[in-house]
C-alpha cells in the first residue's frame, strides 16, 4: 500500500508540474498582449513629446447642433461636414443651416439637384414618423410625439436652404 501512495502522490505531483509549465509557455507565447499596455510603456519623455505635438488636424465628424428656436427659424449658416457613413452630394462651404422645431432639429444644404437634408435628430420623447431626404425641389421630415406631428419642410431659395411655410 505504501508503493501505492507513493505512485498516486508522485503522478499527482508530476501533472501539477506539466500543467503549470504548459501554462506558463502559453502566457510566455502569447507575450504582452495579454499581461502588458497596448503600445507598450512610455516615458516621461516620450509623454512630453507626445503631449508637446500639435494634434493632427483631421474634419470634424460631429453634425451641426442645432439650437433650441421653436419657431422653425434657420439659425446662422455653418460650414461643418456631415456624419461619416453618410453619403452628402459635394457642396460649397456657407450653404448650410440648420432648423429647429418643438419635435427636432434639421440640417439642410442646397446642392445642385435641389435641397437635401445633411442630418436630422428627433428631441426627446419625438420620433421620425417620415422624411424626404432629397436632393429634390424641397425635402421635409415629420417628428411625431406627445404635442402632435411637427413637419419641417425645406427649399433651396438663393442657393440657401428656407423653411417653406404652410399655404
């Protein structure tokens, strides 16, 4: 019984041995990315350097925020480029502005074809119940929520986006 003990203790130990080298040898040929800083460690130095660096100059990627006018009435016209992923005919800088009402805001651009709508964000609590994108003779969107159904319907006038008023 006791060459027995001796057997199962000494293959016990052995698997725990084999094991914790098997593991080791993965983590060592997996190597830093999974124990160690993406990019590596930097040093102070080459903080101060990157920290001194004029950051690189790239289009911003950010709609235009619409300010808050319950009137519907364009705000000033801005030159920002629209979303990436969205695909907007090419446009001269100035010919866009942005509109506002109770249910949304609206950026729109006059492109050759006609008005076009950049971008278009619902307020909270509406939803985008239809729109005509464009580019076409006007383009509209329809924001629906809990004060009714708020259309906001645009033409080029000038080669500048207007709000056409209601007949």
């Amino acid at each position: 019984m006791g060459r027995r003990t001796f057997l199962a203790a000494a293959g016990w130990l052995a698997t725990a041995v084999l094991a914790t080298l098997i593991g080791v040898a993965a983590i060592q040929l997996v190597g830093e990315s999974l124990t160690g800083t993406p990019g590596g460690v930097r040093s102070q130095q080459e903080v101060a350097r990157a920290l001194a660096e004029p950051p690189p100059v790239v289009p911003s990627a950010n709609p235009t925020a619409a300010p808050s006018n319950p009137s519907g009435t364009p705000s000033n016209p801005s030159g920002t480029t629209s979303a990436p992923g969205t695909a907007s005919p090419s446009v001269e800088a100035g010919s866009r502005r942005s509109f506002t009402s109770p249910g949304g805001s609206v950026v729109a651009e006059c492109v050759p074809g006609g008005v076009y709508l950049v971008s278009w964000t619902p307020r909270q609590g509406y939803r985008v119940d239809d729109y005509d994108r464009g580019p076409d003779d006007d383009a509209e969107v329809t924001f629906v929520g809990p004060s009714g159904e708020h259309e906001l319907s645009l033409r080029c006038q000038g080669g500048v986006p207007v709000l056409e008023t209601d007949d």
